[in-house]
C-alpha cells in the first residue's frame, strides 16, 4: 500500500517542501525490485541535482534538512586520489623509487670499490719475472 502511495506521489509533480520532505531518505536511494523473476535496480524518485535543490530550499525556510550528512573524506580518499591519480603508470615510474635507492647505497659504497678497482689495475701492471726477462729480448728496430 505504501509502494504504491509512493509510487503514485512519484507520477505526478510534488507540490510543496514538506511533501517532497516525507518521502526522504528513502526516495533519494535507488531500490533493487523484482521483475519477471530477475532483480533490477530502479533509479531514486529524486536525482542527486533535485535533492541538492531541495536541501538549498530547506535552508532558505528555515527547515531542517532530514538526511544524514556525509562525514568528509581524509586527505588521499576521494575519488581522484584512490582512482585518477593512482593509475597504473608507466613502468619506469613505478620502478623510480626503487631505483633511486638502489644507486643511494650504490653511490656510497663507491669510494670503497675504486680503491678495490684501483688495487686490481696495479697489481695487473706488475710483470713477474718471466715476463721481466720476455720483454727485455724485444728491442724495436727503426
């Protein structure tokens, strides 16, 4: 009885405020209705544009606006933050930190490892004594 008392005040235009007031919160939720055995979703009796109508209505009488407000969202939850600005990316962005890290400890390490290089490129410059007494039987001729 009272679907169909709501859904008659739906069909035809609302008249005042306090009408269109006794029919929230329900009339601004979209509602799941079975159909020939299959559930559908039906639209809201009010559109997100209409309710934010009514709601600066309510304010301008002096009326109390009877839906719940949404608690604001922490900074990094909206939706552009959690979707739009998270988005996969290229490789080598998401890569960065990682890499960048990686040459930090890299970068600190090498003092260390030029002395290490440098050891090994003069004890490559040392000739036994083999290769002492081979090199000195080879003169160049001009």
């Amino acid at each position: 009885a009272q679907r169909a008392e709501m859904a008659s005040k739906a069909s035809r235009p609302f008249r005042s405020l306090a009408e269109k007031l006794a029919m929230l919160p329900a009339a601004a939720k979209p509602t799941k209705v079975t159909v020939q055995g299959r559930e559908a979703w039906r639209k809201p009796t009010f559109s997100r544009r209409q309710l934010a109508d009514m709601k600066k209505e309510c304010l301008l009488q002096g009326v109390k606006w009877p839906m719940e407000e949404k608690p604001p969202l922490p900074p990094g939850e909206s939706y552009y933050e959690r979707k739009v600005f998270r988005c996969k990316g290229h490789k080598d962005e998401r890569d960065k930190p990682a890499r960048m890290k990686d040459i930090e400890t890299k970068l600190a390490n090498m003092p260390k490892r030029i002395e290490e290089w440098r050891a090994e490129n003069a004890k490559a410059k040392v000739k036994t004594e083999l290769q002492k007494i081979l090199s000195m039987g080879k003169k160049k001729k001009y």
